[in-house]
C-alpha cells in the first residue's frame, strides 16, 4: 500500500502496533503523511515527504 502511494493518510493513537509500523515506514520513504491523532479530538499532524 505505502510503496503504491504518494500521500497517506492514517488514524493513530500512537502506539507501536501494525498502524505505527506503517506510520514508521511511509516517513522513512519519504512520502507524504497526514496523521489524525484520536487521543487529542482527532488533531491532525503533517508530515512531508520528498517524493520523486
């Protein structure tokens, strides 16, 4: 999924479970990530890739 995509978006409390090893691996790819955080009312985070 993350390797067919340019931008992802995940729901992620934080914790170190399949979502976290996935929110891990699209930021070592470079890619561009939008977070929504539940525990703080879906608050969102962005994290830019460089993409190629």
């Amino acid at each position: 999924m993350v390797d067919q995509s340019r931008i992802l978006v995940a729901a992620w409390n934080g914790t170190k479970d399949g979502t976290g090893n996935c929110v891990r691996y699209v930021r070592q790819s470079g890619k561009t990530l939008f977070t929504l955080k539940p525990h703080y009312d879906f608050e969102l985070e962005v994290w830019f890739g460089i993409n190629d």
